[in-house]
C-alpha cells in the first residue's frame, strides 16, 4: 500500500492451482427440531475414511462430510468436517447441532496442500431429495442481511445485520451512500519537526472507515503492533500539548489506539480497522528498534493451516482488545512472478511463488471463519477486507482472485500506476486509458489486445466487476504524487521518457533499467535507501505540490531536509479522457502526477454512475487545506469534504452481481478453478475448471451452462476440451474512455455422461486479459434455468432435479414478471445517468452509464442498458 519502489507492472501475480473449493450452501451445519421421519443412514464408523458428500448416522441424526475425514464424531463441534443433515429413524427428537457460542474459534480448515473439499462420492444418485432445500443459510436470522455472493460460515449464526441492511448493502455513517475510506499511517507523528497527522486530524464527520496502517505478522504468526515495545506508536506514546492529542484515562494504552478508541467513541458509526502488512510488512516487519526483520510475513505465514489458525486467533484477540470493527490484508503480493513485490523479499518469495496465491485464499478463508465465530459470540459483525492489485499484469499472475466470497470488500491500489521503477512517464492514477500510454505502448499492449489498456481505474474496476457487486468494490486514490525529472516529450511531460542518467544505480528489482526519478524539493516524502539516501520517486503530499505551484517554499521544507528554493514554474493540467492531473516544471523538465480536486471530482462521479461501492485514500495525510495566515497549503480535509459531498444523496451503491433477475431455485452446484500457469507462461489464460454437482441427481448431457465474466478479457472465450464453449462479447474494441459493459457471456452443453450426482466435469477454457472469477453461473434443463449455490446468491431455494431429465437446448428461464411495470416509461429524449431505471417493452431496465436516445435492449456490444426483469 506505501510507496513501492519497483517495478509496478512486472512485480506481482500469484500462484498455482489454489485447490479452493468454494463452499457449497448446503453445506451449512443447521440446527434440527422437527420430527424425523427420514431412513438413518449406515451408522458411523471411527475406523471408516470418509470423503466429502458421504453421508453416515450418528445419535439418530445423518450427517454429510464437508471434507475427507477420520476418527472425527459427527456433531462433536460446529467446525469439524460433518454437517448436520436432520434427524432420522423415527419420531425422536434430535438434539441440536453445536452452535457458534460454544467455541470462540473454528479448527482448522483443511491445509492447504490438501483439496479443503475434495469431490464427493456420488449419493443417492437415483433418489431426489423428497422436499425443495430452502438455503440453509435462512435458519440465520441475520441471513436476510447477508451480502450477495459472500459466503456463509457454516454452522454459524453471523450477525451480518450488525452493518448490513436488509439488501445487502453497508449501513453508512455521516450520511454517506458510498464510502469513503481513509488510511491513517502510524508514522507522521511530529518527529523531527516535520508536521503531525494524528487520530485528532482525522475529519471523522466526513469517513465511512478508518485503517491504520500497519500491524504486521510478527514472529510467532501473530498479528502484531510492537505492543510490548517501549514508545511503540500505538500504544505507548503521547503528544503533550497538542489539541485534540489528550488521551483518555480511561484507556489501559496509550498512542494511537487510544486516540482512534477515543473519537470513534464521539463518532461510533465510523469503522476502524488495522492494515496488516503494506509493501514494507508484506514479507517481514520493523522490530521496536525500527529494523527490519526479514521474517517471510504472510509468504511463510501461509505454509501452514495451524499458523494462519494462530494468526486468526491473533486478529480476533486485537479486535476484542482495542476495539476495532474488522481488519485489513494488505498482502503486496501472492504472485507467481518471479521477482514480484519488495525486492528486499525476493529471497524468500522466489521459492514459494507456487504456493503464494492458495495460500493467499487459505488464509482469507480462515479469517473469514474465525471472524464470523467471534462476532456470532460477541454479537458483532466483524469486518475483513483486502487491499488488492490493479495493474493487468499484476493480476494475470493471480489466478481469477478467488477471495472475493470471503472479502466484504476489496480496495483497489488504483495507484502506483506509473513511477520512477522505469523511465516511461504516465498519470499516477488514471481513470480511464486514452490510447497513449507510453508504457503499454512500448510493450506492445495495446497491439496484443485488441488495442486495450490495463493500467487504468476503469479497467480494474471490471476485472473485480466480473465476480463481485460494485458495491463490494471501491477505488483506491493518491493523495500523493509520483513523478520523473529530466523528461524528454510528451504532452506537458505526459506519456513522455526519463530513462535514469548515466551512472545512476537503480534500486533492486527494476532490472537495472529505472527511470529519472523526481529528487530535492520535488520529492518531500520520500523513502531512503539502506544507507539512508533518499530515493528519488517525486513522492509528495498534494498540499505540498500545490505549494509548488503557487511558486511558495512551505516552512515545513527544511524540517524534510529538502531544498527551500524553487526552480522555475510549475502549472497543473487536467487531461478530459485519461482523467489524469499532473504538474509540469518546463524549466526542469520535472513531472509529478497525483490527485487533487478536479480528478477526485472525475472519480467520485464514476462511483456515483457505476454503482462502485466507494473511493479507498492512500492517504489522509496528504489532504490540503489553505492557511490565509501564512500563505500556504498544509495538511487539511479538502477531498475528503468534496468526496463527502458527492456521496451524501449520491444513491445506493449496487447490491447484486447480477444485472437481470436471476433464478429462484439453485441447484448444488461448484467451481473450482485449477491448474493455471506460472507467472509470464500464463498466457493463455487457460485453466481447467471443474464443475462439481454436489446435488443428489444427476444433470444430464444436453443440458446448458452459462456463465458471466468481466469485460477487462476481449470477450472471445473458447475451450480446449470440446465442448464447444461459446462467448457473446458485451463490449469489443479499445477501451479508451473506458470499458462500458460489465459482462461477456459464455455458454456451453453438459457432454455425453452428463454431470452426475456427486461426479464433476472439467472444461479447459482459454481467454486472453486477465479476469476475476465467473458470476451468475446457471444451469438449463428441459427448459428451466436454475441458479447455483456457487454464487451464494441470496434468497434462494435449493432444489434437485426431478429424475429423468433430458437436458433440452436451454431457455430463458428466469423469475417472470408483475403484471405491473413500476418505473416511468422510457423517453428518446430524456437524459438518464447511471442507476436510472425505467420500463419499455414489458421489462424495467438499469442505466449503467449517461445515456440519451438509446433504445433499451441487451443488442450491441456497447448497449447502455441492462435488463431488470419482466414486468
């Protein structure tokens, strides 16, 4: 998440073949009371191996295995392998199962180098089940309030309408419709006389979340803030003197956590959140000392189930301890790629890159389950998020990103862009591709694909678009700069070159091959190297470039050790297709990009017409405001006010995955996605994808599988495994000014055998840009389209098929309509903006962006509209 000094775009991806299998909602452990009146099952045996999907009796209830399993007695704890499939034998009355309140956290999951849910054998495959299975997940009260497409811990009663409302959607605080996250960095204390940003400088009526960054993984693979350490900044430290710093007595700590435990007592629906890891804390962690310990952090963390178990149990203990509301993985990253991420970690993460990325799932699955069993205990709902990658070449190494169903949401380091780890010049954060970039355009990007660019907001936007809501998603921001010096062409700088001058040693990781990075005055917040050099990278506050280009030397410079004199001019400029904003020096030829007022206006626009969930700020610290008095910018709340501003009355974020009414019914159905390629060789992108039929029939051959996938891939999907997958784009072409549709839709038929009850299928698939897992996977049979419990949608009832299916050519399916259309007609000659609704045709329609004369209709590879249903 801070300052990362190296390659940006040739510095992440992640492992091989994550053995996830996404937890099935039937899966869920319930509670039985009724009357049996179902056969017992052959009774249990300690000394029988057991898979998952088999069924044994025990105490006159059957139980189903969730996983391989041996030795363990069903119904002895709500975490183990065995589910509760209701009582049998008879008119006697089951004892429930164990609920969440008897254990304060789960076993472990499953290690990771073992399948967590290996395919079942085939049961009962000639008998349906003899009554509809209601998603389990409703015998939780709070399951009305669940996020669609977030899995249910099971047997767990989480407490999910703690922070949600009934749709699913985040209840906000300060009257914001979208979020508005800030990280607050345990570092800018006042030392050496440079400015403080303490908990007391937070504009907390203007915030949604707080994450303080960073707690790390210490060295017994707990989560850890250098507690015990004397003048640790978050718990033993104070600031005599300064207002609003007075701590409160009533606090066992001191630091930080007592200041952020005291305003978030003044304003309690702000949520705050510890940051655990960052680039720097990633693969190791400062001591108390302020050296770093090059400990493997998450990469040798993730080797172990019994580890990441102790480290959960660590989060939950910090949660309950201070306060917090959730936390935070910023894991930068679990790559494939050789040479990805902090080069002082090369060492350790080289070795592991096949592992990183199912490791990187294990442990978001563990926090997960350790979260929602806290928080069922305490009566709280405990956040966990992600800080995630934007750069397509990042992501390519990460398999699809199959954490988004543990994640409540992602922030995206839509950031770091461009910078000094190579000489080519760009906007910091871009909003959109334009076509230009001078690095996308040196690789020949744009030439491989379809003239598309990944290093935008936009485009990371739909990669995660494709698994998850855009409510679940925010957009991370820079309220800082990056930038070159000695820049030859381009446009004020833009998309020009600053290869690093003769002589120069560049910083390890960029291959020798760094760029002219911005030094002296035009680089306040910089980072220094292991002999205390700063390394010149143009970092800098906006308060601090704003200063710049007011022509003023701030009166904090000398307290940087910078230069306090200013060559030349610097004006701002604001380009209308990138949405880049820029300063430009033509005296020095130095270029500093970063965020200020009129792209945060552009970005916070884009959320409010996307639906996004919110914009994420690295970091607070750099707000501005204008000091009258002394003629200059300082650290302030002027964004922060203006994202507030657009996003009190700026409407409900999306709350579905879906852009049209899906099937009520789900059958059991799962994927897992396996077997991808390594770093660079994953191209194509051409994994094997198993579909698992955990239902009790089987589906047969004829029948029609479709699926949805993010439009950052060039929509032209196809398979190596003859079953003649099919893809219908929803948007073609370049995506300069940004990518439109969020969805291309895939299709093929169930071949000869069919998917039988228990059994799977593999289909190779093979696309080309990177995409995040598939969404609104349904199942045709006989003409009636069905959902599957692999989204985890909500509201839904599942079903097994009624024996003797054929399969058939597929259907509509779908909900039906009203009978009544409830949206105002659609007009040619009104304007509607994003989220509008209407009714044309006998069907409600969504805007997904401005749009004026467009007939509503799915037709087109650019149509503006999506269709809500029948009406």
């Amino acid at each position: 998440m801070r300052a990362t000094p190296s390659v940006r775009h040739r510095i992440a991806a992640a492992g091989v073949a994550a053995a996830l299998a996404v937890t099935g909602l039937t899966a869920i452990a319930t509670t039985t009371t009724a009357t049996a009146a179902t056969d017992c099952a052959t009774p249990w045996s300690a000394a029988t191996v057991y898979r998952g999907g088999e069924v044994a009796s025990y105490s006159g209830q059957n139980y189903r295995a969730s996983w391989y399993t041996q030795g363990e007695v069903p119904g002895s704890t709500a975490w183990g392998a065995w589910a509760s499939q209701g009582a049998c034998g008879g008119t006697s009355t089951p004892s429930p199962s164990p609920t969440a309140t008897t254990s304060p956290s789960p076993s472990p999951s499953p290690t990771v180098t073992a399948s967590p849910s290996p395919s079942p054998s085939p049961t009962a495959t000639t008998t349906p089940s003899p009554e509809p299975t209601t998603d389990p997940g409703t015998t939780n009260p709070d399951e009305k309030c669940r996020p669609d497409g977030m899995a249910a811990t099971p047997g767990v009663d989480t407490p999910y309408c703690d922070v949600y409302d009934a749709d699913g959607r985040e209840i906000l605080p300060n009257g914001l419709d979208r979020r508005v996250i800030g990280y607050f960095t345990s570092w800018r204390t006042g030392k050496n006389g440079q400015p403080s940003y303490l908990a007391s400088d937070i504009p907390w009526d203007k915030l949604s979340h707080i994450n303080y960054a960073f707690a790390h993984v210490g060295p017994d693979y707990k989560v850890s803030v250098n507690a015990d350490a004397p003048g640790n900044s978050a718990t033993d430290l104070t600031w005599p003197g300064v207002a609003g710093a007075e701590m409160d007595p009533t606090l066992p700590y001191t630091g930080h956590f007592n200041l952020l435990a005291k305003y978030k007592k003044a304003n309690p629906g702000v949520k705050v959140l510890p940051a655990v890891g960052g680039w720097a804390e990633t693969g190791g962690y400062f001591d108390g000392d302020g050296n770093r310990v090059a400990s493997g952090g998450f990469y040798t963390l993730t080797e172990s189930q019994a580890r990441m178990d102790v480290f959960a149990e660590s989060v939950v203990d910090m949660i309950r301890t201070y306060g917090f509301d959730g936390i935070d993985i910023d894991y930068e990253y679990p790559t494939s790629n050789k040479d990805a991420g902090n080069p002082d970690d090369f060492a350790i993460a080289n070795a592991k890159r096949g592992q990183l990325f199912s490791g990187y799932v294990a442990l978001m699955k563990t926090l997960r389950e350790h979260l929602d069993a806290a928080g069922a205990q305490d009566g709280e709902y405990y956040l966990l998020t992600t800080a995630t990658p934007s750069s397509g070449w990042l992501l390519r190494g990460m398999e699809v990103y199959q954490i988004t169903e543990y994640a409540d949401y992602v922030n995206m380091m839509t950031y770091d862009l461009h910078g000094s780890w190579n000489e080519y010049v760009g906007g910091n954060g871009a909003l959109f591709d334009d076509g230009k970039d001078a690095e996308l355009t040196a690789g020949g990007v744009y030439t491989a694909y379809e003239g598309n660019g990944y290093l935008n907001a936009d485009w990371a936007a739909h990669y995660f678009r494709g698994a998850m809501q855009g409510g679940r998603i925010n957009m991370g921001v820079p309220f800082y700069t990056r930038g070159h010096q000695n820049v030859q062409g381009g446009t004020y700088g833009m998309n020009g070159r600053a290869p690093a001058t003769a002589g120069t040693v560049c910083p390890a990781g960029t291959n020798g091959k760094c760029g002219d990075g911005a030094d002296g005055i035009d680089n306040l917040w910089f980072d220094s190297d292991p002999q205390g050099n700063a390394i010149p990278a143009g970092a800098n506050p906006i308060w601090h470039v704003l200063n710049l280009e007011k022509g003023v030397v701030g009166d904090y410079a000398a307290a940087y050790k910078v230069p306090t004199t200013i060559e030349g001019t610097y004006t701002r400029h604001f380009d209308p297709v990138s949405k880049n904003e820029w300063w430009w020096n033509a005296q020095t030829k130095t270029f500093l990009s970063g965020d200020s007022t009129e792209a945060i206006t552009a970005k916070a626009d884009y959320v409010n017409s996307t639906g996004l969930g919110g914009l994420m700020i690295w970091e607070l610290a750099g707000d501005f405001e204008y000091d009258q008095a002394k003629g200059q910018y300082e650290m302030g709340s002027t964004l922060v006010d203006l994202m507030h501003a657009k996003f009190v009355g700026g409407g409900a974020y999306d709350a579905t995955k879906a852009e049209r009414a899906m099937p009520t019914q789900a059958l059991d159905v799962d994927l897992e996605y396996t077997e991808f390629a390594l770093g660079d060789s994953n191209y194509p992108i051409a994994p094997k994808v198993v579909f698992t039929n955990h239902g009790a029939t089987d589906i047969p051959a004829g029948a029609t599988v479709t699926f949805q996938y993010g439009t950052t891939d060039t929509g032209k999907m196809s398979d190596w495994s003859g079953y003649k997958t099919t893809s219908t784009p929803g948007r073609s072409g370049p995506n300069v000014g940004g990518l439109g549709a969020n969805f291309h839709t895939a299709t093929f038929t169930v071949p000869t055998g069919g998917i039988p009850a228990g059994g799977s299928i593999t289909n190779q698939l093979k696309w080309a840009l990177p995409v995040a897992q598939f969404s609104n996977v349904t199942i045709t049979v006989d003409g009636t389209e069905y959902a599957t419990t692999y989204d985890h949608p909500r509201g839904v009832t599942v079903v097994d098929l009624p024996t003797g299916g054929t399969g058939g050519t597929g259907g509509t399916g779908g909900t039906g309509g009203t009978g009544e259309c409830t949206a105002a007609a659609w007009s040619s000659t009104t304007v509607y903006t994003g989220g509008a609704l209407v009714s044309h045709a006998g069907r409600t329609w969504k805007a997904k962006w401005y749009t004026q004369g467009d007939t509503p209709s799915t037709v087109g590879d650019a149509n503006p509209w999506a269709d809500q249903g029948a009406c």
